[in-house]
C-alpha cells in the first residue's frame, strides 16, 4: 500500500504542539481557580492556534529574557510574573516596551503566578522542601465561593420529579458524581390566607404535613435555573426553596507554608541549607529576640544558639504573612522580602526572618514546572531562561 504525501502532512501536523495544548497543561498544573482574586494569570498574549516548539520559563519576562527567547527561537514564554498585571491604556513600544516587543514578535506569554504558589506541589511547597518541611500546610488556605447548597422542602410523593428537575438543572454534581443529594424527613406548618388554593388542606386552617427537605450542591451561577426547576416540578403552591452561598477550602493548598523541620536546627544550620539550596552566598537575617544577648563587658548583642522545631516558607514578598506563621508556632520564616516594620515585629515575636531577594525564593519552581510540563508535552521543547534573576544583588 502506498501512502500518499499529503497523509504523511497531516500526521505530522496532528503531532505538533499549539500554544492551547500549553495553555491547558499549565491550567491543570496550576488551576486558575486557586490564583488571587486580585492576580491577572493565564494566556496573557498569543494565538491558541499558533504552533509551537520550543517554550522558555522564567519569573521575570524583562527585555534581556525577550532577546534571549528570541535567540532562542522560542514561540511562548512561561512568565511566573504577569507581565500585563494592570488594564493597559495603550501597548506602544515607549508605553509598554516588553508588551510591545513580544506581540510583535509573535510571542505567546502565559503567567501561573499566584496559582501556582496555592497549588499543592508548587511554588511554596518547592520551597518548603528547602528545609525540608514535614506536614507541611498552607499558612493562608485557598477560600473558593463558587457553589451554594439549594434546600426545598416538598411531599414525599413529590419529591423524585423535584429532584429529577433540579439534577436537570444542574444541581448534585460533586466532582465525579452527579445525582447527588441529602434528604430530611419532618413535618411542615402552614395555613392557607384568602384567596390560596393549597395543595393540602383548606384555607384559613392550620396544617401539618409530613415533608422531606430536598438539598443539593449547585454553582452559584446555575442556582436561578435549579430553583426554577424545582419550582416547577413541585406539587405546592408556594415552595419553600432556600439558597446558602458556600465556602469550600481546598484541603493543603494556599499561600505560604508551615511544617515541622525534619530535625531541631539551629539558624545558621538552616541559612546553610538555604543558601546551597537557592545559590546564594548571602541572605539577609533578622534573629528573634529570643536568639539574642546583652553581654555586659562588650555590649554587643551575642547570639544564642536557639533550636527551631517549626518552621514557615512564603515565595515572593509575603512579609505579613509571618503573623500567620507565628500563630501556628513557627519560630523561622523564609521568605523573599519584607517589610521593615514587619521585620521588626517578627523579631519582636521571637521570629527570626531570612529574606532571600524576591525572585531568588520563586525560581526553584522553574525546574519543577519544566518537568511537569515535559509530563505532559513531550514533544515540545523546554529550556529555563539564563537571562532571568533577581534585579537586586548582595554585593
């Protein structure tokens, strides 16, 4: 049998990667659900038709990593930052250079940012590997409001076409199951005022009747058509239908980390292991009240050799986050930037705080995020930026 050319065209076409296979992976990896409400993630610029072959990760998309990715030959960049956080009035090369530069050039950017920080396995949790967190939890949860619980209390021979109705609707999915609800049985209470014509009973009489309560799950944004069903589909003439918005925490995934230390360290044993871990030669250090001394014939403080049992991580600049990690009796805090006043209230608490520079406490997530898209997407071409780091220097 003889294939023809064009078939041979049309396989490999099949098997080339689009910036919307990327774009999809990254969504799994890093649901978008979990980002800040106040973040601006996701495919930022491109064509989720365009082909692409080769994608460059980095945290910060700046003029040099855009040279390097266009060097490079590189269709998309995976910037941990948004480079579009703010609506933009205008994309000129003088108003925003690197925005301009990068449609021009074709260039998809995608940002998992913050998402990436709750995600469980992701930015912080890299980081908490640094020093080797046990049990490590989020130090501010993820807090979901998208789903209410919708009650309706109708007669037990009404109740499956109600519930028929509602699931209809799109009411009773949890996950992977559909169908799903809880039912109470009780009695309802009513009379009938002029002009009613009650489905049991009379009017101006009270009444008592065996009822069931009906309650399901359901996305906030499809409540309106499950009460209308409900409605609908139910027997009474006026039906008790309750609504409750609800709050759903995603168990272990949140903003910053807090875990118990594989062993007691002291802190220049754990600046050590920061340090090899990050490749640093220095960081910056605010030492707990509780590590240090007056000695009478210098007067100069002198370091108290403390043991840390626990110990709390937070990527980025997440300075007031250490209330947080002292609430939880983490006595160490690692994290990329702080606030002076926060530092001193951290210290003031008995915290000690090391500061690692902003983007130095998010790059270890590029290699973790590399593999996984790798995972997923074998076929295209991964490479870290070299251009990308940290625009301050310990000199």
């Amino acid at each position: 049998m003889v294939i023809p050319h064009s078939a041979f065209r049309i396989i490999r076409e099949e098997t080339l990667v689009k910036v919307e296979d990327l774009e999809v992976a990254l969504n799994q990896i890093a649901p978008p659900k979990l980002a800040a409400e106040w973040d601006n993630i996701g495919l930022l610029i491109g064509d989720r038709d365009a082909t692409l072959r080769t994608a460059m990760l980095c945290i910060d998309l700046t003029p040099a990593v855009l040279a390097e990715a266009r060097a490079a030959k590189a269709d998309m960049v995976v910037a941990y930052h948004p480079p579009i956080f703010k609506p933009l009035a205008r994309v000129t090369a003088q108003a925003t250079p690197v925005v301009y530069q990068a449609v021009r050039s074709g260039l998809a950017v995608y940002s998992p940012h913050t998402a990436l920080d709750a995600v469980i396995g992701g930015t912080n949790d890299v980081l908490a590997s640094v020093l080797g967190l046990k049990d490590a939890a989020p130090l501010e949860p993820v807090t979901q409001s998208g789903l209410c619980k919708i009650a309706a209390f109708v007669q037990p021979d009404n109740l499956q076409a109600v519930a028929e109705a509602a699931w209809a609707a799109g009411g009773g999915h949890i996950g992977n199951y559909d169908r799903c609800s809880f039912q109470i049985r009780g009695q309802g209470t009513f009379r009938g005022l002029a002009g009613t014509n009650p489905t049991i009973g009379v009017t101006g009489k009270d009444e008592i009747t065996e009822e069931v309560c009906l309650e399901m799950i359901a996305p906030l944004t499809a409540a309106p058509a499950v009460v209308a069903a409900m409605r609908n589909a139910h027997s009474y003439e006026e039906p008790a239908v309750d609504v409750y918005p609800l709050t759903d925490v995603p168990q272990g995934q949140g903003a910053g980390r807090v875990g118990q230390l594989p062993k007691p360290a002291s802190v220049d044993e754990l600046v050590r292991r920061v340090k090899k871990a990050i490749g640093l030669k220095n960081v910056l250090i605010a030492r707990g009240e509780a590590t240090r001394k007056e000695t009478a014939p210098t007067g100069k403080p002198a370091r108290v050799s403390s043991r840390h049992v626990l110990a709390a991580v937070a990527a980025g600049s997440c300075g007031s986050m250490f209330k947080e990690a002292i609430r939880a009796g983490a006595t160490f805090y690692l994290t990329g930037e702080m606030r002076h006043h926060d530092l001193l209230a951290a210290t003031q608490a008995g915290m000690t705080c090391v500061c690692v520079g902003h983007s130095n406490s998010e790059r270890l997530t590029l290699k973790m995020l590399s593999a996984r898209i790798q995972e997923q997407l074998p076929k295209l071409k991964v490479v870290l930026s070299k251009a990308d780091r940290d625009p301050l220097e310990f000199a």
